[in-house]
C-alpha cells in the first residue's frame, strides 16, 4: 500500500508541486494594499540585504496543522508598469507555469463564470498526459491599481486527498525603477496524502533539502530544513525562478522569448544543485519544447507570439 502511495505521489508530480499549505482560518487573498506590502518590504530590509541568496530575496515556510505553506519575497529591478502589467493577465501565467518540469500541459480559458488556468501535472519525466493530474485553478484579479496588483489562483481539489490549492501573487511600486513581489503557495492535506508524503520523503526525498538553514554542522556548513518544509521551499523558488525567467524575457523579440526562458529558468534552478538539480540541460530543453509544441494550436501561438 505505501509502495502504492509514493508511486502515485511521484506521478502525481506533488514532489514538484506540493504547492504549500492552509491559509487556515484567514481569507485566501492576503488583505494587502500597497502601502502593507511596502511595510513588508520594509520590515524585511535587512533580510533583504544579507542572506544566503546574496540577492534580495527571501524564502519562508511553515507548516500550520492539516497543510504547508511557502512565502516568497523579492525586490525586482523592473518598473511596476513592466511586471504589473505582465503578470496579470491570466494567459501569460500559462507562460510562467509551462517552465516548471513538472507543468505538462496549461491553458487559460475565459467562460461567463469566470477565468479558470487549465493544469496537467505530472512527474519530472515526459509521461502521457492520460497518466497525469488534472487541475483547474479560478484565476481572480483581486486588485489592479497604478500601483499594486493582487492574483489569486485556487483549486478546491488535488490527487490523493489534497484540497484547496492557493496561488497568492502580490506586486507593488517600490519606486520609478523598482518592483517588491511576494508570492504564496498553499494547500490542505488528509491522511492518504499525509502517509504519501511522509514515506517520499522517508526514501526517494530522504535527502532532498530546503533553503532555510536551521543550524550548522560540526564543519561549519549549513545544514538545511528537510521533511514536507524542504518540498515547499523547492518549488517556491521554482516557481519563483519561473515568474523571473519569464520578466528577464519580455525585453526581447517575442520569436527569442521562449528560448531565453527555457535557459534562464534552467541557470536559475542550477544555482541551486543541492536543493533544485533534477535534469540536465538538453534533458529539460528536449521535454520542454515537446510539451510546447504539443499545446493547443492558440496556447502554443500565444508563447511564440504575444508580448503584455
């Protein structure tokens, strides 16, 4: 049975989108405006300014009972017009998602009750997408002013007991040349998922880490968080490196933007190896641009094409 367990949690692709966790008993939008994010930005300044990422970001997770949940912060050198502009409409997320190894399949599709993100996850591996997880997050534009912009995606449902995936995007204007995101990944766990995870991680996962460092070994290295936090902390920085391939792109002729996100999310990740290392290069590329070009003919025109 548990052998069971972690096989469909490895194809379910929960190691790679084992998105965070319960917003428990608070609202799924984060009850911000501008000026509380630039607050955040401010409380964590020093952070911001020395950590072990030597840029200015910062990883957090948490794990509340029932779920896990990662936060990432980041100061962006781009005008809020650039990023606030790019990351709102619900089509260009599908550019964003489509670069995590574990994405297969992205669609976003507008209907009378509302925008809805169309996601087929799976394993690392090129699989069959009958052999992958189905999901359907709403795509809510929570607030889009001159200067601040919230995105909510949700899904009440996931494999194996999961349940109310969150995607929390929030941008603020720091200044005329400066943007400060935050982005939160969460989801609800029962039993079956529980016993799922805990034995991923007691074989296959037993070595993989986060990045929050929670103490030092006797050789003066750092010794990272693991267990279902580590996962969290992976995939956030995934899929932050996603969001930053994708806005390091949009400077160029929308026929190269593809490409330079392909390896800009790859040198992203393998700044990384002992957290993020999955696949080689031409190994990533290859599953990729096959996944892209087996896209719907409007949503694989729409990454070779469209500029925000």
């Amino acid at each position: 049975m548990l052998k069971q367990l972690i096989r469909q949690f490895r194809h379910a692709g929960l190691a790679g989108l084992a998105l965070c966790c319960s917003f428990a008993a608070a609202p799924w939008a984060q009850a911000q405006d501008a000026a509380a994010l630039r607050a955040q930005h401010v409380a964590l300044r020093d952070t911001l300014a020395a950590n072990a990422f030597q840029r200015p970001l910062v990883i957090e997770s948490s794990e509340p009972i029932g779920g896990l949940r990662g936060d990432v912060y980041a100061r962006i050198e781009e005008p809020f017009a650039v990023v606030g502009r790019a990351l709102q409409k619900s089509d260009h997320w599908c550019d964003i998602l489509m670069l995590h190894l574990n994405v297969k399949q992205c669609s976003a599709n507008d209907a009378p009750l509302g925008t809805t993100l169309g996601l087929i996850i799976g394993s690392k591996y090129d699989q069959a997408l009958a052999n992958a997880y189905r999901f359907e997050f709403a795509y809510h534009v929570v607030a889009a002013e001159a200067d601040y912009l919230q995105v909510v995606l949700s899904a009440d449902h996931g494999p194996l007991g999961t349940s109310r995936y969150r995607i929390v995007l929030e941008v603020v204007a720091l200044d005329a040349g400066r943007s400060f995101l935050h982005m939160s990944y969460a989801y609800d766990y029962g039993f079956v998922a529980r016993v799922a995870m805990e034995g991923y991680l007691a074989t296959i996962g037993r070595n993989k880490v986060g990045f929050s460092i929670v103490g030092y070994k006797p050789d003066g290295l750092p010794q990272y968080i693991g267990g279902m936090r580590g996962v969290v902390e992976r995939n956030t920085m995934r899929y932050y490196l996603a969001i930053e391939a994708y806005l390091g792109a949009l400077s160029l002729p929308p026929a190269q933007q593809v490409e330079r996100r392909l390896a800009d999310w790859f040198a992203g990740i393998e700044r990384y190896p002992r957290q993020l290392h999955e696949l080689e290069l031409g190994e990533y590329l290859a599953l990729k641009r096959g996944q892209m070009q087996r896209l719907p003919a409007r949503d694989q025109s729409a990454l070779l094409t469209e500029t925000p």
